[in-house]
C-alpha cells in the first residue's frame, strides 16, 4: 500500500508526461508494457522514499513536475537505481515544498466569508410577514415590515460617484413605529444564522439621510429592534440620545452600551466595523477607527445571531437608510467534520 497515493500519483503522472514521447520508438507492444513497468517501479519509488504525511494538491502539482524534469533529462532503465533517484527526488520535493508552497493562512479555508455590493436590488413592497427578496450581488435577504408594508427598492438607480449599487430602505409613515427589518437568516424573530462565538466581523457602508424621529439597529442580533436579548450593534434612537451607540447583551445577563460621544449622524455614507478579533471582546469602527470596546460578561456567546439592519420611525413620517455594501467574517470553524 502506498504512503502516500496522492504524490504516487503526481509522480507517475510527471514520469509518463515526458517518459513515453521522448524516449519510445518503437511500436512494438513489448516496449509499450516494458515503459509502463518501469513508469510503475520509478513511481513507487518516489512514495516509498517520503514518509506517509498530509498533502495537498499544490504539493502534488510540486512533485508532478520535478518528476516530469527529472525524467526529460534522465530516463531509468530497468537497470537503474530506481532507490537513489527516488530518494533524491524525495529530498527534493522536501526543500521545495517549504520554501516554495506558501502556507494557507490560518482559517483561511474554514471560515465563512462573502459580501454585497447591492449592483442590483429587485426589491419591492415589503409585508408584515417575512418576505423572502431577491437582491443580486453575492447573497440574498429576507425582510419584514412592522405595522404596515414598507419599501425596500434601489436608491438614486442612476448612481453616485463611488457607490456603484445602493439599497434603500422605506419605512410606512402613516404611524409612529412602523419599522423594516433585513435580514440573512431565515428567520430574525427568533433565530440566526451563526453562534456568537462564531463571528468575526462584519462591515457595512450606510448613510442615514434624516437623523429625525428614528431609530435604527446594525449588526449581529437574535431578534428584532427593540426585541433583541442578544446583540453586538450599532444603534442610534434619537429619542434616547443624540449619539450613536454601541451595544452587547447576552441573554439572561445584561447589556453594555457605550454612547459614542460627539458621533452624531450625518447625511453622509460612513463605514462602520463590527469585530471579535479576540473572542469575548467586541469593538466598534468608524470610517477606519476603533470608537468603541465592551469586553465584559455581557458580550454574547453560544446565543444565535442573525446579520440584521433594523430602521424604525418615531414619527409619523416615514424614514430611510441607504446601504451601499456589507460583508461577513466568521472565525476559523476548524475541520467541519461530523
């Protein structure tokens, strides 16, 4: 049984791709058979000359073509030590694969990542039951209206300079409190898509037109505005105080706010970062800049959270919030195995 298939493999593979053309002359079938078996022997070779370890399908291209430049200029005969060559080869691969093969970045390949740029918004009237909408770019949302429909269509479908795709959420002004909810999972009542543990950061570039009788939420949530037990946020209630804030609460423990003093809206697109570099401890950016860290009991952790942006009027007026692009960072998941 061989070491290891993979590079047997790549090694057999290197050996024919240049053996049979270059060295082959004859028709005769003898010959044919004769070139397989020593392809056969030369392969095994090189695998039993490198212990059995993980491998990947970079290193496996890495030793298809030593293999390949090996044999163009040096084809073994039957005669050949098929063991020195192999071990050469194997010591090699060795030095290359370390210095060659960057190595994959850690979690790079067991989280979770995607974004949306909002290029194109099919949108429409959104209802009081959960409506399933098609958004284009990367992903696709789901929302709900509180009270009475609201809107959730393109912004300015001409474009801005800079902001190539912006959506834009409607709330119904025929009362106070009539809100719309977007959200990635299936469900923002009661559920989520990821542990809190589980989450990175996220991002989102948004511009509040009317800072006026509103209330918003942004970010990692259980529940809806106002409903939510769990949260990392963004939140700005201008009946509550002229600041943005940011928000932790961890079901059946509590909340931390910070009021972002002198962080008032503004009628501009500002990005916002919400992160968990290190898990248990939450920080907030603004257009590039740490504004806020809650580091305490109150930081979720097992609870379910949804990506969720939340915009409520206080009046009875209806409300906007363009959002121009958003992503997702998970942590390193580890092997997503059963």
């Amino acid at each position: 049984m061989a070491n290891n298939p993979t590079l047997q493999n790549a090694a057999l593979m290197g050996g024919a791709s240049v053996a049979t053309g270059r060295w082959l002359s004859s028709g005769a079938q003898a010959d044919y058979i004769d070139i397989r078996n020593q392809l056969l022997l030369f392969a095994a070779s090189v695998d039993a000359a490198i212990p059995t370890t993980t491998v990947s399908a970079e290193d496996a291209e890495l030793m298809t073509q030593i293999c390949a430049s090996v044999i163009s200029e040096r084809w073994p005969t039957v005669t050949a030590n098929y063991s020195a060559i192999a071990t050469a080869i194997a010591a090699m691969w060795s030095a290359l694969r370390a210095s060659l093969i960057p190595p994959t970045p850690a979690g790079a390949v067991n989280q979770i990542s995607w974004q949306d740029d909002f290029d194109y918004v099919g949108g429409g009237t959104i209802a009081t039951s959960q409506v399933a909408i098609t958004l284009g770019g990367l992903t696709n949302w789901r929302a709900i209206s509180t009270g009475a429909t609201g809107t959730i269509q393109p912004a300015n479908p001409t474009g801005e300079a800079g902001h190539p795709g912006i959506l834009q959420i409607t709330t119904n002004g025929a009362a106070v409190n009539r809100a719309v909810h977007m959200y990635r999972g299936q469900n923002a009542v009661n559920g989520g898509f990821t542990l809190a543990n589980q989450f990175k950061q996220q991002e989102f570039i948004t511009r509040l037109p009317s800072s006026a009788n509103v209330a918003l939420m942004l970010g990692m949530a259980n529940n809806l505005r106002g409903s939510q037990t769990s949260q990392m946020a963004l939140l700005y209630n201008s009946s509550v105080s002229a600041n943005y804030q940011f928000a932790c609460s961890k079901a059946g423990v509590g909340t931390t706010t910070r009021d972002l003093t002198g962080l008032v809206p503004d009628a501009g697109f500002h990005r916002w970062k919400i992160a968990q570099d290190v898990l248990g401890t939450a920080t907030l950016s603004f257009d590039g800049s740490v504004v806020a860290t809650i580091a305490d009991a109150n930081v979720p952790t097992t609870e379910l959270l949804n990506y969720i942006f939340g915009l409520e009027t206080l009046a009875v007026a209806a409300k906007t919030l363009d959002i121009d692009w958003c992503s997702y960072l998970s942590q390193d998941l580890g092997a997503r195995s059963p």
